[in-house]
C-alpha cells in the first residue's frame, strides 16, 4: 500500500488562494506573470502537525520564491 500524500499549504491556508512561487520578479523567464508550481507533500499521519506553509515573497535569490513547513 503507498502512503496519501496532504497538501501542506491547502491544509495551513483553507479557502484561500496558493501563493505565487515563480514570476513575481523573474519576468523573462515567466513572462505570463505570478502563478504557483511548487508544492510541499506530508503523509497524512502528518497532516495533525502542520502548524504552517508558506512561500517566502520577498526572496530574490532564485527565479521560484522559496517555502517552508512548520511542524509542531
């Protein structure tokens, strides 16, 4: 059997959009603007310790903005 992998922003951030992770600042190479495609997978024994999940918007050293998880 293989594990269900959970959504760790949909779980942090219920009913909200998913943040962009490329084309905030990187318009070249993402001409069509800001969209996600980055994404962090738990196992669901892990979904109870989401304590948050985000995309650092600030951050300039890639062209994709970077993530976390935070576990409790």
């Amino acid at each position: 059997m293989h594990p269900l992998f959970i959504d760790a922003w949909t779980c942090a951030h219920p009913d909200e959009p998913r943040a962009a992770t490329v084309g905030l600042y990187d318009h070249d190479q993402w001409p069509d603007g800001p969209f996600a495609c980055d994404f962090i997978f738990v196992t669901e024994d892990l979904k109870p310790r989401i304590a948050g999940c985000d995309a650092d918007q600030s951050s300039r050293s890639s062209d994709h903005q970077p993530m976390w998880l935070e576990l409790r």
